[in-house]
C-alpha cells in the first residue's frame, strides 16, 4: 500500500461548507455545526487505514482536548463505500460507537466534501481559526502505519493550541501521510 503525503498548508485558505449525514444517528451536520469558537480541526478518516488505525486513540484523546480549548471537531469518512465496505455508514456507526469518538463522523458519500478541501489521504487534518482560515495541514504525530513510541510530540494539539491561544498556526508544519482517499471510478 503506497502511502500519500499532504501538501503544505495554504495559511489562510477558506474552509469550504458541507452539510453531512452523521454515520451514528442520520442527522445532518454543517461546518456551522460544529465550528468552535476558537477554531475547528475537520479531519477525513477511514476506518481500514493502518495509518488511521495506529492512531486513533490518540485523535481520540487529542480531540477531546481540543474540545476543552473550544476547538470545534468533526471527522469525515470519503471512501467509496462500495469498494471499501468497512468505510461506509455502518462500519462507521460501529467504531464510532465502539470508540466513543467525541465528535462527529460524517459520511461524505458524493465525496465532494473531500474534493472541496483538497483532501488526499487518511488520516488528513485541516485545522482552521476561529475565523474559518486555514491554520495547520501537518500531521498528528511522528507515527506512520504503526503507533509511534509513547511521549511523541503532540504536533496537532500543539498547533491547534496555538491557533486557539493566538489565531495562527505553526510556520513549520510537516505533512500528514497515510493512505489515498478511495476514489469512486467514474
């Protein structure tokens, strides 16, 4: 499986709306939802992803966080569903539930969600100010497919901290990587 970096983060960059279904109730979930008085972190996850799976305790924990700082979360799962079964609403209903996320997680099925945002792999993390512009599209931690050593720097949280405490991300940011989003064939 070849992985996927992110680009550099465009300082400023507009995050675009969505109104998305929550895999765990159906209910419909706009940015407006969801965005936090001091910023908002919009991460597109995929539950098959090794990447995504070495770390999703720490997303968990990191969110929550986040959370107490008044960051607004969400996650988004792209996937084609008919490909990646294990990606689509059920799946995602399951590890939601199983993991107690402390946030959203949206099924963005028309994958336009992904599409506006630029996003290219999984785990991808766009963190915004409180103002809507982009702030952070760096990656978690210095964990790859497996779970890096406990202690690493915190690199989302601090950047995200940051923009809480200061409006502006990290100059220095080092990319996300992780497997592609799962394009629908056309």
């Amino acid at each position: 499986m070849a992985a996927t970096e992110t680009p550099i983060c465009d300082f400023g960059w507009k995050a675009p709306d969505f109104r998305l279904p929550a895999a765990t109730d159906g209910r419909e979930i706009a940015l407006a939802d969801i965005a936090g008085e001091r910023g908002t972190l919009v991460m597109f996850l995929a539950n098959h992803c090794p990447y995504v799976k070495a770390v999703i305790d720490r997303i968990i924990r990191d969110a929550a966080e986040l959370k107490a700082l008044r960051i607004g979360v969400v996650a988004i799962s792209s996937n084609d569903a008919e490909t990646y079964p294990e990606d689509g609403p059920m799946a995602m209903k399951r590890v939601a539930e199983e993991k107690g996320f402390p946030f959203p997680y949206l099924y963005d099925e028309s994958q336009e969600v992904a599409r506006a945002y630029g996003a290219v792999c999984t785990p991808d993390f766009f963190g915004f100010d409180a103002t809507g512009g982009l702030q952070y599209r760096g990656r978690l931690d210095a964990s790859r497919s497996q779970a890096g050593a406990p202690g690493l720097r915190r690199e989302l949280y601090e950047a995200m901290r940051q923009v809480a405490e200061t409006g502006a991300g990290p100059r220095e940011q080092i990319p996300s990587i992780g497997c592609s989003i799962k394009w629908k064939t056309a």
